[in-house]
C-alpha cells in the first residue's frame, strides 16, 4: 500500500513539474539609436577642390 501511494504521489509530482512544458525564451530588443555626428561644413567641401588644384598646379608647371 506503501508503494501505490509513493508511486501515486510522483506522478502526481511529475505531472505539475511538466504541465507548463518547455517554451521558447522571448527576449525584448531595446532599441538602438544612432546618433549623427556632423563635422564642419566649411573644411569638408574645400578639401578636394583644393588638393586637385594643387595636382594640377604641379602638372603644369613640370610640362
């Protein structure tokens, strides 16, 4: 009689340890933001310009 209430009072106890069963972890994503670092104007757009003048510069005066 022991036994049957033993083996009555595990099943009892597996069937609440697996009831919910195994469910798939929901992680939350934060959200990223960006952040946009503009330089000076006045530098960006004379750089170029001003470096292919000095190659042309030196292009003429050599011919």
């Amino acid at each position: 009689m022991k036994k049957i209430a033993l083996a009555a009072a595990l099943s009892v106890a597996a069937s609440t340890a697996f009831a919910g069963g195994m469910a798939t972890p929901v992680m939350e994503e934060t959200p990223v933001v960006a952040e946009v670092v503009q330089g000076s104007s006045s530098n960006g757009g004379l750089l170029i310009p001003l470096l292919l003048l000095l190659v042309l510069a030196a292009a003429a005066s050599n011919a």
